[in-house]
C-alpha cells in the first residue's frame, strides 16, 4: 500500500524559513516553484493558471490570519494586523543616530583627493584629411 502511496502521491520537501511573509505556507511555496519551472519553459498559459491559484491561497491564508480581529472595535487592530502581515521581518529598526548630513559629509570625505591636481590645457591637434595629408580647407580653417 505504501509503495502506491508513493508512486502516486509522491512526498515532497519544500522549506519555509523566517525571511518570508506568515501567508507563504508550503503550499504556495510550492506553487510559486511550479510557476518558474512553467514560466523558464515557456508555458505562460499553464504558469497564469497556477498564479491565480497561488493568488487565491494568498488571499485565504490573509483571510484566515484576519478572520479573529472584531471589527466593531474600529479599524485600528485591523490595521495593526494587516501591517504585521505585510511587514518584512529582516527591515532593520529606523532608530539610526546617523543623520544624512554626516552620511553626506563622510562620503564627501573619502571621495575627496586632496593631492589633486587639475589637467593643464590641451593641445591643439591639427586636423588631417582622410587622405593623410593637409588639404586647402583644412589648412585655411587653421590659419584663419
């Protein structure tokens, strides 16, 4: 009995770490692997019918983490739960002592060479024809 457990529901891994959001479960995972492989090899047609699948298991799992808040206490929990749903958990806390003027100065520091010195005139190069040699035009452009 296993073995056509096996053969026809055949077992697959699939892993999920912190990085993503709360509604990527396994299934969707899975999915969104199902529609690259269809997408590199060319099978649009197949690989949009998988992304409305994926999109309504996104819209259930949003809708099953929102199911509990009472919406009678006013939009503010809500609110607070759709922004923990869509939050990223890898963004770093905005609480930096860094402001932009000593970003802007530190860059403008490092990037500065103080043994600079600026290039000289250029010389003036004599134009030649496509012949390799002076022609009258030329010449008269660079006597005038």
């Amino acid at each position: 009995m296993r073995k056509w457990m096996d053969e026809y529901y055949p077992v697959r891994t699939v892993t999920t770490t912190s990085r993503e959001p709360a509604f990527v479960t396994p299934d969707i995972k899975h999915l969104l692997r199902r529609k690259s492989r269809l997408m590199h090899a060319g099978r649009i047609e197949e690989a949009s019918a998988v992304a409305a699948r994926i999109g309504i298991a996104i819209a259930k799992a949003n809708r099953r983490e929102l199911n509990d808040v009472n919406s009678s206490l006013g939009t503010k929990a809500l609110w607070q739960r759709v922004n923990k749903i869509i939050e990223n958990p890898n963004e770093s806390e905005s609480g930096s002592k860094v402001t932009s003027e000593e970003l802007n100065s530190h860059y403008a520091n490092i990037s500065t060479d103080s043994s600079y010195v600026p290039p000289g005139k250029a010389l003036q190069l004599i134009p030649m024809c496509h012949l390799s040699q002076r022609c009258s035009r030329c010449f008269r452009s660079l006597t005038a």
